[in-house]
C-alpha cells in the first residue's frame, strides 16, 4: 500500500532499494524514471609515462548518467594511452611471475573504489568471499594467489594490478570457451 500510494504521489512505477545514504536524482524527460548519482558504469583505465620511471596507471570512473550520456572519458593526460574498460562482472586474467615461476589467475571485476582509484577483484570461482572460498574448497584446487582475510571485499590499486601484472580482458562463452583479448 505504502509503494502504491507513492507511485500515485510521484509517478514513479518501480523503486530499487539501494542500501546507501543516496537519493535518486529525477531524469526531465521521463518523470517516472529516476538514477542513483554514485552508481558507476565502468572505469576506464589509462597508460600515463612518468620521467624516469615506469608508467603509472589511473583509472577513471564513468557513472552511469555520464554513460548514457554518450560522454566519453576524458585524457588525464596529453601523452596518456587508452587501456581498456572494465565494467561489473568483467572477467580479466592476471599473467605475471613469481620465483621465476609464470603464473595466471582469473578473477572478476566486482567493484569499485572510486575514492581511491581501487577495483575490487575476486577469483573467479569463488561464490562468497575469498575467506569462504579458501576454507570451504580442497587445498588443491585453490591458489595462494588470494589473500585470505575475512573482508568480503578485496580492493586492489589500479596502479599495483596494472604494473606488476599483465592484466588481459576474458570473453567465456556460454559453452566454456575461454577468449582472452
């Protein structure tokens, strides 16, 4: 009754909770359609050279209003190099070494830091936290790559991720087959 009698006040037909001190910005044009303002689409991530030093890497979050917008992300940088976009639920994999040993991991894009320029990565297997995930699954079939503390978030620095892996987009088709871009 509650919601009936809200949509009658304020011509807004469907509602989603959003678990956050936000509140909904009204889109003009469609009286009855409403955008949190803080929900971000995807982050773009870009190549910026340093003097003297490797590159550094910085992300730059698209929200979803911008999105729809059709505006497109803005160089942070005269000389800095487009990456690639990632958005929730993206899967990428990580190539690196360690103790002279190549290794790849999966994981998927569950998050982001804005704030912070962070991206939240999980592994790719994992249904709940990396906690779970690691306690709950036979020792072999995990890896060490995972840290295994009780956060349910796992938030990387765009900069770290990107420097010292080599981080490729994954396209999984329906049937398994895995498509590294």
């Amino acid at each position: 009754e509650l919601l009936k009698g809200f949509a009658q006040q304020t011509n807004i037909r469907a509602v989603r909770y959003y678990p956050k001190d936000q509140k909904p910005v009204r889109i003009p044009s469609a009286s009855y359609k409403a955008y949190m303002p803080a929900d971000y689409y995807r982050v773009d991530i870009w190549e910026i050279p340093q003097k003297n030093r490797g590159p550094k890497y910085e992300g730059q979050f698209i929200s979803r209003a911008e999105a729809c917008l059709n505006t497109s992300s803005v160089k942070p940088h005269p000389a800095a190099k487009f990456v690639m976009s990632l958005y929730k639920g993206d899967v990428i994999i990580l190539l690196g070494k360690e103790d002279n040993k190549s290794f790849k991991e999966y994981a998927r894009i569950a998050g982001y830091a804005t704030t912070q320029n962070k991206l939240d990565i999980q592994p790719l297997f994992a249904a709940g936290t990396i906690h779970d995930w690691l306690t709950n699954t036979n020792k072999n079939l995990v890896s060490l790559f995972w840290p295994d503390n009780n956060n349910i978030q796992n938030f990387n620095s765009i900069n770290v991720i990107f420097s010292k892996y080599n981080v490729k987009k994954v396209t999984i088709t329906v049937d398994g087959r895995c498509f590294i871009r």
